[in-house]
C-alpha cells in the first residue's frame, strides 16, 4: 500500500515502513514514519493527538481492507459500509492522508 503526504510532496511505500507513531511537535502532533536504516519522515501533522489517532485508524481501516480485497478497486457488489467509506473509484491501495 501507499501513503502520500498530507501535503502531497511524498509517496510512502508502506511494505518499506518499519513503524508508524504520532510525535508531539510544539502544539501539532506529527504522524512519523520510521523507515530504512533507522530514518525519519513526517506523512501528516494534525491539530490534536486525537485527530491524529483517527488519522492513524483510517490508514488501518484501509490497510485492512487492502488485505482482505487485494490492491484493487471495490467492485459493486461489496457491502454498503465498505462503499460508503471509500470511492469505488480509487484505488484501495493508495491512501492520502487528509489535510486537517
């Protein structure tokens, strides 16, 4: 799966990522990635750690889906929860994350 950036400067490979966590930042809490040999990156920074966190469980949510669809469009005939949360039209394997 990938991931770009809240400000869409960056594409993440995710099957690249060691771990995922949201990091205070003065009065923003960043969502970092940790990838490679030990290396860093921001994907998103949100106005409140909760905020964050619905960030970080909607990446799971479409992770989650990913697996158990394949990397492919949501075909129809899925139930209406699957179809309401995401546009049958967009990949499953891409998620951006949201600006605010």
């Amino acid at each position: 799966m990938f991931v770009i950036g809240q400000h869409k400067d960056l594409i993440v490979n995710l099957e690249r990522v060691n771990f995922i966590k949201i990091e205070p930042d003065e009065n923003d809490f960043d969502i970092e990635i940790n990838y490679a040999d030990d290396d860093w990156d921001v994907i998103g920074t949100y106005n409140s750690f909760e905020r964050a966190k619905e960030v970080l469980e909607e990446m799971t949510e479409r992770i989650v889906l990913t697996q158990r669809f394949g990397a492919i469009c949501i075909p129809e005939r899925q139930d209406n929860m699957v179809m309401d949360m995401y546009d049958k039209e967009k990949p499953l394997f891409i998620y951006e994350m949201p600006k605010e």
